[in-house]
C-alpha cells in the first residue's frame, strides 16, 4: 500500500510505474491539476474545461513528463526486475 503523501509516476511510453513523488499544488494528474490537497488523502483537483472535482480518497498517478518538468526525476531512469 502506497502512503497518502505520494503519487506513482508512470512511464508515458510503457504505462509502468517508474517511482514515487509527494503531490504538490498545480502538478497535473491524471485526474486534473491538484488544487488542493490534505494528509488523509483528500484532493480538490480542476481539469482543462475549469470543473472543479473533490475526492476524499484519490488514488491519482503522474506522467514522467510532468515529474521531469518539476524536477522530481530525470528521463533517463533505469527499470529494474523484480521476481515476484
């Protein structure tokens, strides 16, 4: 389980998750850009069209572009297997 502070990346070409990075005011989702957000999970978040959208429990994920674009990660990471 994921903690409450942190949102998967996921590589924009595979759909993998590639890493984790706390959620920040205006980083853009795949649910909108985050307006808002609290410790226990809850997001406001505002999407292209200006609709505003409240969940109490949010599981959102970010695209390497944007976590690059923030600084979080640099594109050239490396993916590592793992047995199961």
């Amino acid at each position: 389980m994921r903690e409450w502070l942190s949102l998967p990346v996921v590589d924009n070409m595979s759909g993998e998750v590639i890493g984790m990075i706390p959620p920040r005011q205006w980083l853009v989702t795949n649910l909108g850009t985050i307006q808002h957000y609290d410790g226990g999970g809850g997001f406001v978040f505002v999407d292209s069209n200006g609709v505003v959208a409240r969940y109490s429990e949010a599981t959102p994920w970010v695209e390497l572009d944007e976590a690059v674009r923030w600084g979080f990660m640099e594109r050239d990471y490396s993916i590592t297997a793992m047995a199961v």
